[in-house]
C-alpha cells in the first residue's frame, strides 16, 4: 500500500511532531544539566557538628557514629579550626590580631549517606545528632539545599507539562494527518472491507505510517537537539552537555509510540464511525 | 439445509423510524439464480447489506451458508465476507489502479502469494473475457467492461453467493444484456446469485425465481405479475 496520496499531510507532520519532539529533547537537555548541577552539589552535602568545649569526643563520636544516614566523620581539634581560620584569612592581619584565644570549638565533619542528602534527610540527622550530650551545634547548607530542591522540583513540574502538552499537540498533528491518509484511501478501504479483509489488515499500514511519522520525527528532533548543543558550545559562555545517548533513544522510542498511539486512535475512529 | 440464505421475519428499521424492511421471510437455495425486482426505495438494497452483514437486523434471524449471522461479532465479518461477493451499480472500482492491481488488493487479502495471484488473475479475468484488458485503467473501459472488472473482483474470493444490486443499472440494454448473460454463466458454475434489478425486460427474458418487493414489504410470487404490472405502469 502507497503512502502517495497524502504525502503533503505525512510531512507536515513528520514537521511539527518532529519540532514537538524538538522541544521536548531542548528541555530534556536543559533540566538534564541542571539535574547534573544539582547532583554534583548534592555531593559535595556536608554537616559539621560543633562540639561544647569540655566534651568527651570519643563519647561523641560514638553517639554520631549510631545516628541513621552518617557514612563517615572526621574530627577536626580546637587548633585544626583556628589553623584553618588563620589560613583562610591570612590577607586580614586586622581580623587576625583580634584573635586573643582560640575562639574556635572542636567539631565532627560528617560525611552523609546518599539517600540522606535531602532537606528532610539533613533536618533528621542534624535533630537527632544535636540531642547528643555535648553538641553545641549542628551546621549545614541548611537554605541552599531547600532552594536546589525547589528548583529541581520547579524542573521536574515543568518537564512533565512540558512533556504532556508537546506529546498531545504531536499526537494530534499525527493523527490528523493519519486521518487525511485514511480519507485518501477512503474507496479502497471500503473495497477491501467488503472483500473480508481483516481490521487488522486494514489498520497496519495506517499504524506503520504513524510509526515512521514518530520515529523520523525523533530522528530528526535529535539531530536537531545534538546541532544545537554543538552550537551553543562554540558561541556562547555556556557549555551545556548532551544527554547520554539512552536518553535521546528513549526520546526516539517515545516519538515512535506516541505516532503508533496516534494512528490507532485515528484508525479505530474511523473503523467505528464506519462499520 | 440446503438454504444458503434464509430470512425469518426480518425487520429493518433505519433512523427515523424508516422501515425498509418489514417482516420479510424467504430463502435462496443453494446454486439458485433470483431476481429481486421492485422499485426505487422498495428495499432491495437494504436486503443486500443485510446479507452481507454491513446493517444489522432490528427484529427476526438471518442466516447465511447456515450460520446464523443476526448477531455476528465485528471481528468474524470479514470471514462472512469471503463467501459473498457484491456488484454495485456503480463499479466501484479504484480507478488510479489497473484492472489487474484491482483484483489484486483482494488476491492479498485473501494472503495468495505473488505467482498463485498471479494464475488466479487470469483465470478470474476470462471468466468475465477480460483477459486482455490487465493492464487498462477502468477510465479506459466501457461501462460494461467496468462491471466485468466489478464482478471479477467479486468473484475473486470465490465467494458461494454473488450479490448484485442493480448492476445493469448505468448501461445500455445490450451491454446490459451481455453482463446479464455473464452473470447466468457464472450461476452455472454454482454461484448463488441475488441480482436486484429495475430492468424487467430482462427479468422477463431470463428464467430466474423472482421476488418482489414493494415499500418493504416482500410480495409472494403469485401476486408479481400484478405488481409488475404496476410497477411498469408507475414507471411510465
Ligand atoms: N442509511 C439509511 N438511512 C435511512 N434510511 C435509509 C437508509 N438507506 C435506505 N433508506 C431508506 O430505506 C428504504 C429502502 O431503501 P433501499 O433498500 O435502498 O431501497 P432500494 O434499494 O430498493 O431502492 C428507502 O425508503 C430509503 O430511503
Ligand atoms: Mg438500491
């Protein structure tokens, strides 16, 4: 069976699904390097324990060392702290000079679990750890962490709209144009349907067509999104990453079905309306 | 059971309220040749969908080759259709494909690989003496030619019924004449054959049953000649 006849319908939205799929891919790669951002900050996560001056740190350590989500600990002494101060500062002779003692309390760095570096998962261990006797405080990156969580949720959201509207107006353009390819072929299928031929017999075509609209649709959307990063990388300051290939094949794999979904929508219609 | 078609009390109700078809009971033997005559609006259409399960009944059974399709699934419809063939007044044809391309859409889905359709084309093809016509397109036939183009594809799943709702009805009296003479050959063969048809003069010339039927209401044959009569008359 051709696909001649309705040719000017196909590409078209070979076009438009592909420009759906297009955006789809250029916020997959934006929150994709922004998720990246976001990890490699997570995993510089750290929580410093302050400790009182007349604190047994042994004791201490052991207390921490029980807390869930603690993967390791390393104890930083009074001098450590005001060694690390002085160097830290040591353009601001004015600062320093003012250091008549060390001013400075001994602490634990703690290393956390992966599953634990979260907000949630950082406000339960700095709880837990700050009832142990001799905690003076328990620092971390308390604000910055709410704040990369939001824009990670901010991304998430918008990735989902952003997916469901760009997938409906693809499947809507591929279906118009599989119900123009099926209104081309309108006599003929009304032919085979009154010498037997089976729905499916007279399905499959019209569901390969939605299939090829998708997959060339994604193909060209992902040649499109590799150009664009390419460019962006020799043009401009920024210099974003491209997704890793499973990502553009999944992106493929999902134009390919939303064109098969497409045309059998499209099919069954007319197939209903018909018979 | 020797009945390839049989109607029990079939009722057809179209929108409106339309009744196309009222109580209708009769049956077409196997290898029979009928002719269903009346006039334009009677019904004989509406007997013709029923058969080949393109309309469903509103009351009574129908049954084809024994089975009875009244309620037939969606999914089996196309296998009721392998056994009927349709010739409609119109062709019908597809007319950017060849004369052989026509019969072959059909010679696929009947799932014939390539050289099988092949032989089968021909052998199709001279039972209505086309043989030498595979490569025209319809628009470079006659009329006549066209419907023998039609009913070969009918006849290319070698249907037991061939069902033809006025197929004479765009051409002249002879050529009418020769699809009507090629129509009986092939009843000879052993198809079944229901031919609705306004041309009386050659319901008159053929020995064929006939069944009237008048605003959906079947006639008994007794009572034809009177309502052919007036039928002529109405046509007039
Ligand atoms: N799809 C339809 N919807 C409503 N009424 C119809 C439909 N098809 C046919 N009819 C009506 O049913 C009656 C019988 O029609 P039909 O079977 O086509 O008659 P014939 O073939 O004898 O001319 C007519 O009154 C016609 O107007
Ligand atoms: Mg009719």
């Amino acid at each position: 069976m051709g696909f001649g006849a309705s040719r000017g319908g196909s590409i078209s939205a070979v076009l438009i699904s592909a420009l759906a799929i297009l955006l789809m891919g250029i916020f997959l790669t934006i929150s994709f390097n922004i998720f990246k951002i976001v990890e490699e900050a997570q995993s510089e996560v750290q929580m410093e324990v302050f400790l009182e001056d007349d604190a047994d740190y042994n004791k201490v350590e052991v207390s921490i060392a029980r807390v869930n989500g603690v993967m390791d600990m390393f104890y930083v002494s009074k001098e450590q702290a005001e060694e690390e101060f002085r160097r830290a500062f040591k353009e601001d002779r004015g600062l320093l000079d003012v250091l008549d003692k060390n001013y400075f309390p001994a602490s634990f760095r703690l290393k956390i679990d992966y599953g634990y570096r979260s907000s949630k998962g950082m406000a339960e261990i700095a709880k837990s750890i700050s009832e142990i006797d001799g905690v003076e405080d328990v620092e971390y990156a308390k604000v910055w962490l709410e704040r990369l969580e939001r824009v990670a949720k901010i991304l998430r959201t918008t990735g989902i709209i952003t997916g469901v509207v760009f997938s409906v107006v693809a499947m809507v353009i591929i279906a118009g144009a599989i119900k123009l390819s099926i209104y081309a072929r309108k006599k003929k299928i009304a032919i085979m349907m009154l010498v037997g031929a089976s729905n499916s017999f007279i399905r499959s075509p019209f569901l390969i067509e939605g299939a090829l609209i998708g997959i060339v649709g994604g193909l060209f959307a992902c040649g499109a999104i590799y150009a664009i990063i390419f460019l962006v990388n020799k043009y401009t300051i920024i210099h974003p990453t491209s997704p890793p290939l499973e990502y553009m094949l999944a992106l493929i794999g999902f134009s390919f079905l939303i064109g098969v979904i497409s045309a059998q929508i499209s099919v069954s219609s007319f197939l209903r309306e018909d018979g | 059971m020797s009945d390839i078609v049989r109607f029990e009390n079939v009722t057809k109700i179209y929108e409106r309220g339309i009744v196309a078809l009222r109580d209708a009971s009769f049956a077409v033997s196997k290898g029979e040749m009928v002719f269903l005559t009346g006039p334009s609006g009677a019904g004989k259409t509406t007997i013709m969908r029923l058969i080949f399960a393109e309309i469903k009944p509103d009351y009574g059974r129908i049954f084809v080759a024994g089975e009875d399709i009244t309620n037939i699934k969606r999914h089996q419809i196309p296998y009721l259709r392998r056994h009927i063939g349709v010739v409609f007044q119109d062709f019908r044809l597809l007319n950017d494909r060849t004369v052989a391309e026509n019969l072959d859409i059909v010679l696929i889905i009947l799932g014939f690989n390539a050289r099988e359709r092949k032989k089968r084309l021909l052998d199709i093809l001279s039972r209505v003496g086309l043989a030498h016509r595979t490569n025209s397109y319809p628009r470079q036939l006659s009329g006549g030619e066209q419907q023998r183009v039609a009913i070969a594809r009918a006849l290319a799943t070698d249907p037991m019924i061939l069902l033809a709702d006025e197929p004479t009805g765009n051409l002249d009296p002879d050529t009418s004449w020769d699809i009507m003479q090629n129509l009986r050959q092939i009843n000879a063969r052993g198809t079944t054959m229901i031919i609705a048809t306004h041309n009386y003069e050659i319901v008159r010339k053929i020995e064929a049953r006939v069944m009237h039927i008048v605003d959906g209401v079947l006639v008994g044959e007794k009572e034809f000649s009177e309502s052919l009569k007036s039928a002529l008359f109405e046509k007039r």
